[in-house]
C-alpha cells in the first residue's frame, strides 16, 4: 500500500505529472461507493491553496508565483510525512489542490495507545480491558474495533496538532496554505440515517449510538438533547392546551407550573448528561483536551506533579484579558439594544399610531429596516466577539466556544426577547402617553386606539411561529436551491467553454473518477456545521416557553411541533448542507446549561411580574396615575417574593434528583472496585512473588541450627510418648 501513495519526490501538483505511481485511494473510494468492502480509505481531506498568476502577469511573475506554491507545497507535505501520514493529490478548483490522507494502521494505533493512557491517568472513565497494566495489551485488538469518529478525532489530532508533539500542525485557523481540512461524507450512512428518521417518532438508543459512533460524542449529545427537550414539552404542551380550552392566559397556575417545569427538566437532563458521559467512557474528557494551535503561552514549566514541561498563562494574564472584554461586551449590548429599541419604535408608529399620507406604503418600511440593519448588526457583533475571544488566547476549544457562546448569547437574548419585553412593559402601559407626545409635538396624524394583552400575544405568535418558519426555510430550503443552481449554471459554463488545464485532467483523472472529484470539490466548498447555532436555537426557544407562556398557552405546542421537525431538518442539514462534521468529544453541552439556568431563574420573574400586569387587564384604567406607580412597586416585591420561592422549589428538586439511584452509579462503582481490586491483586502478587523467592533463598542457604533446638523436640516427642504408655 505505501510504495502506491504519491510523495512529493515523485509527484508535481502543479504540472499535474505522476511518473512512477499508480491511482491507489480513490480507487478505494469507488469501491466504498460502489458497496465493496475495504479496508482502507482517504480519513480526511485537506484543501491546499496557492496564489495563482493574473492574466496580466509576466512570465518572472507567473514563475515567482510557481516556486512559491511549489515551496509551500513541499514544506506541507513534509510535515504530513514526519507525523507519519499518506496522501494523495488531485487538482481541485482554481488554485486549490485536494490532499486525500490517510493515517495507517500504525500510526493510528500509536495515537490511539497515547490517547488511552492519558485518558486513564487523567480520570476519564476507561471500559474494563483497558484498566491497569492491560492497557497496552489491548490496543492492538481495539485498534481494529475502532468506530469511525474514535478513528477520525484521532487522526485530526495527529493532522493539526502541535509538531512538537509529533504531529503535523496544520489547523487551517494557523496556516494560511490550508484551506479547509475536513472528512468526507458517507452518502451510505447518510441516506440510510435520513430514512430511518424520517419515518420514525423518536430515535431509539441503537440509532443514537450509531450517531455516536459516525459522528462523534458532540453531534450525539445534540441530537439526544434535542429529543429529551421534544419528550419533555409534552407535558407543558398538554397543560397549555388545557389552559387555552379554559382561557387560561396569565393564570397564576399555569405560570407556576411552567417554571416548575422549568426547574424539573433542567435537573433531569444534568443527571441524563451524566448518565450518556459514563456510558460513552467521556466522563472528565475536559482534562485531556488538546490544546489550540493559536493559544500562545506565557512561558513552560513543569508540572508539580507529573514533572513534565508544560505551557504555562497566569491566571491573573488570563482574568486580566476577560475583564479588559467586559466593557466593550456591555457597549456592544447597549448599541444593539439602542437599534433594536429605534427598529421597534418605527414599527409601532408606522404600523398602529400614523394614519398620514403614504401609510399603506410606509407599513413596509420597519422590514426593510429590520431585514436591513439587525442581521448585519448580528454578524458585526460576533465577528467582534471572535476578536475579542482570540485576544483573551483561550488554551482549549472548550474554554474558547464557551466565552464565545456566553458572548453571543446576549445578541440572541436582545433579539429574541428585547421587542416582547418592551410591548409588556414600555408599549402597552405608555401607549396614550406617546399618542398625547405625538399630538402635542407635531402635526402627524394619528390614530387613537385602545391595546392590550392582544398586542402582547401577537409579538410572540410572530416569535415562535412565523419566525421559526422562516428560519427553516433559510437553514434547509434557501442553500439547497441555491446550491442546486449554482450547480447547473457550473455545468452548463463546463459544457460551453473547454480551457486546456481540463483536458490536461482528462489525461490524469481516470473517467470513473470525474463525479468523486466533483463531489469532493462540492463538499469543500460547503459550509463548516456549527452545532452552537443549533444549540442557540433551542436555548431561545426554551426561553420562549419558560418565559412567555403564560402570555400565550399554545407556545409550549408550537415548541413541541417544531422541535420534531427540527430535529429531522438539521440531520438533512448536516447530510446536505455542510461539511461533515469533525468529530469531538464532550461530556456536557457544556455552557448551554448555564444559560438555560439563566432562563428559568428569569422566567420566575417574568412569570410573576406578566401575571400581575395583565390577569386583570382594564383598558380604561389611567396608567399615569399615582396608582401606576403603586402597582408597579407593587409587582417588584412580587417579582422578588416569587424568585425567593423559586431558589428554594430548585433545591427541594435538586436534592430530590440526587437522592434517587441511577445506574450509572452502580457502573461507576463497579469500575472503581475492579480496579482497585486488579490494583490489590496486582499488588498482592508482588509480594507473593517476592516472598516465595525469600523463602526460596532462605531454604537453600544452610542456617545452623540454633544449640538446645533438637533437645527441646526430643524431650516434647518423649513426653508424648510416655503419655500414651501410662495411658
């Protein structure tokens, strides 16, 4: 297999000449496609680009250009040889060259063997064959056993990991050569996982770690996340329904139960998050993560405890760079809110206070606005938030996608509930103030109309209805059209226009191997899957139900039908849509659950303060009165009495979760006594060992016998004896 494989000696990606190999990988890949079953296959696939020359430019240009590609060509193929990899080249497109790896079997099992032992010093949970000294009797029977994300995670870390560490270092975050590196969809896996979900209700444990072994731990905790939220809005959904049925809106019962809810999930899904990590053997992965290749340390020291060299940051670098981010965090926050606040101040007077010339035109305007301003305001505030993360130079991927996430949660928090909270509280009490304002200061036409909790319902239908929608459509249904016409327009450009550089890959590339290539090139051309925009996702529309239901009962059923189309859109996302995912290991969702806690301590408070407001709505009362101010008083110390009962309600339920068994507590004592007790076994044979040989030694060497010895056995023997004659 290896005297088949490319190198850069014998192979020249520019001029497109293989004087001495054979096609070895793709024919692999074709026989994989074709159902053949093989060994070997291309892991990943790494995107090489190069400056190309201009039309204009001169022929000292275009060879400048030419050594420089070569150069960088050869240095990065250097590196993939020195941590022990393969490949094999094919042109991509314009000024891109597709790099197949492949990891062999050795190198694979030293990567795992490395990886296994840290896993066991460190603490993360290991299955039985691997404890103690069998770890490295073992690796060569599950190096065969390996899933396909066990093998991938391990052969990415070997691609992009620190070459001091014996791997290659190309994270295309850090070299600017790499493109994009990413491994290759398996449309077998891929069309069967769509059909099975598509016509079932729920995925069954089998299924689940079937996509944990494809697709790696992340992308399984997602999609088991997904369904234990679908399993669990069922029942708010049925107490909503009832609620509706009973013109339950602002009822203190249902708003009560919704923040139970509330707290009993979230407790729930902590002890389920355990339960997947030990079954899954990634309890305490954190401890072992790699570190990123853009964090740059301090300086090294060594470990007081493993005495190796390691890199070091001091917590007060680290703290110190977080803090100078929280001021420009809170700008940030205060302008989006600004903007979000003068989008909805537009709307509301075009839409249901200005009657004047042009209105049935003008009521268009606050989308254009909206459509116009927020999203690109989104994209500018988290490209702001990846600067500032990359500035505080976060160790692992962890910590990194946690600050981030704790960052652009407050634009998904500002643009999923800041326009609700200003119709509840600044809209609908001030309404007739901002009409006599509008009055008094100009001569606008205006329309005088009474609202209420009706305005307030509408805003969140819109929410968690058309705005769910909408979303589908732009996440599944917008890039597969537009994907299927970019391809169509690119075959007929092919079809019209014959360059010379493809028929130059007509000589090389093999007839049987043009649609793999195209579809190869189409993937790289895809976009990375972000499985935090998911979980952004959902986090808004829990805070939807946990904070808003009481407004509207049905938000809990809209959820719920959602979520089950949710969940069969982002695995047709994943298949279609994206890159296939890298795989990774995690024991949690990790800062999600930080923010869902967040949510449901605040839904205590909106829950309370909305009941207050609006369970007895008069529209004729005089909302600038002396009373206004008094309910308002009134409704914070609520507000507070019911947050007060709600820090109590979560730690009765909390201690009740915890004090109920679970069997992955068995499991884990069962791991800790057989390993303790292989450890005493092992520790007892030892000394056995040790003293049968001291025995040994003892009993060969001639010890003389210590004086009076034989005559105190003679007179015990004649003592006995002379018992038995007088007997």
């Amino acid at each position: 297999m290896a005297e088949d494989i490319p190198t850069q000696s014998n192979f020249d990606p520019l001029s497109r000449v293989n004087t001495t190999t054979t096609l070895s990988f793709l024919r692999y890949h074709r026989d994989q496609l074709a159902g053949k079953p093989v060994n070997y296959y291309a892991d990943y696939v790494l995107v090489f680009k190069y400056n190309t020359p201009a039309s204009k430019a001169t022929s000292e240009e275009r060879q400048k250009d030419e050594q420089q590609a070569i150069l960088s060509f050869e240095k990065l193929t250097t590196k993939l040889r020195k941590a022990g990899l393969e490949f094999e080249a094919r042109k991509g497109s314009s000024g891109k060259l597709l790099l197949f790896i492949m990891c062999p079997v050795a190198r694979v099992k030293q990567e795992l063997e490395n990886s296994r032992v840290q896993d066991w010093l460190s603490g993360v949970s290991v299955s039985p064959v691997e404890r103690g000294g069998s770890i490295a009797r073992s690796l060569s029977e599950k190096s065969a056993d390996l899933t396909d994300s066990e093998r991938l995670r391990l052969v990415h870390r070997i691609i992009v990991g620190a070459e001091e560490d014996g791997c290659a270092g190309l994270d295309p975050e850090s070299v600017d050569e790499v493109d994009a590196l990413f491994p290759i969809h398996d449309r077998k896996y891929n069309k069967k996982w769509l059909k099975k979900w598509s016509t079932s209700w729920r995925i069954k444990q089998d299924d689940l770690q079937d996509l944990r072994n494809h697709f790696g731990e992340t992308i399984a905790f997602y999609f088991e996340f997904l369904q234990y939220y679908f399993f669990s809005l069922a029942i708010p959904t049925a107490a909503g329904m009832l609620a509706y049925f009973m013109n339950g809106e602002f009822s203190i019962v249902f708003s009560a139960f919704t923040v139970g809810w509330g707290v009993v999930f979230l407790e729930l899904w902590k002890r389920r998050e355990r339960e997947l990590a030990i079954w899954w053997n990634v309890r305490n992965c954190s401890k072992v993560e790699q570190r990123r290749s853009a964090y740059v340390p301090s300086s090294t020291v060594r470990d007081s405890i493993t005495g190796e060299t390691i890199y070091y940051t001091p917590l007060w670098e680290s703290w110190g760079k977080r803090a100078a981010t929280i001021p420009v965090i809170i700008l940030g926050g205060l302008l989006f809110s600004l903007v979000v606040g003068i989008v909805f101040a537009v709307e509301v007077f075009l839409n249901e206070l200005y009657q004047g010339p042009f209105h049935e035109y003008l009521v268009l305007f606050p989308v254009i606005l909206y459509s116009a301003s927020i999203p690109y305001l989104s994209q500018v505030y988290t490209d702001l938030a990846r600067k500032l993360n990359d500035f505080e130079n976060h160790e692992t991927d962890s910590e990194y996608n946690a600050f981030l996430t704790y960052k652009v949660c407050l634009v998904n928090f500002l643009v999923g509930f800041l326009s609700i909270f200003l119709v509840a509280w600044v809209y609908i009490p001030q309404k007739e103030r901002l009409e006599q304002l509008i009055v008094s200061t100009s001569s606008i036409k205006t329309v005088h109309s009474s609202v209420g909790p009706e305005r307030l319902q509408a805003q969140l239908m819109y929410f968690v209805l058309t705005a769910q929608a909408i979303s589908f459509a732009t996440e599944v249904i917008v890039p597969i059209a537009t994907r299927y016409a970019a391809t169509k327009a690119q075959s007929i450009k092919e079809k019209v226009i014959k360059t010379s550089t493809s028929e130059e890959q007509d000589e090389f590339v093999r007839e049987d191997e043009k649609d793999f290539i195209s579809r190869i090139i189409s993937e790289s051309k895809l976009p990375q899957y972000d499985v935090y925009e998911d979980y952004a996702e959902m986090v808004t529309q829990f805070g939807y139900v946990t904070l808003f239901s009481t407004i509207w009962t049905l938000t809990p059923l809209a959820a719920f039908v959602n979520n089950w189309v949710e969940m069969r859109s982002d695995a047709a996302k994943i298949c279609i849509n994206t890159r296939r995912p890298i795989p990774s290991r995690t024991d949690t969702i990790g800062p999600w659950l930080d923010n869902l806690s967040i949510l449901t301590w605040l839904s205590s408070l909106t829950n309370t303060v909305l009941v207050y407001q609006f369970r007895h709505w008069n529209q004729q009362v005089n909302h600038d009165s002396y009373s206004y101010t008094h309910r308002v008083i009134y409704g914070i110390v609520i507000a507070v009495l019911a947050e007060h009962t709600f820090f109590l309600f979560r730690h009765f339920i909390r201690v009740v979760v915890k004090s109920v068994p679970s069997w992955v507590d068995e499991i884990v004592r069962k791991e800790e006594y057989e390993m303790k007790q292989e450890i005493l076994k092992s520790s007892q044979t030892a000394v056995n060992q040790a003293g049968a040989s001291q025995v040994a030694a003892e009993a060969n060497t001639e010890t003389p016998v210590p004086y009076g010895f034989q005559q105190a056995v003679d007179i015990g023997i004649s003592e006995i004896q002379g018992s038995f004659k007088n007997s």
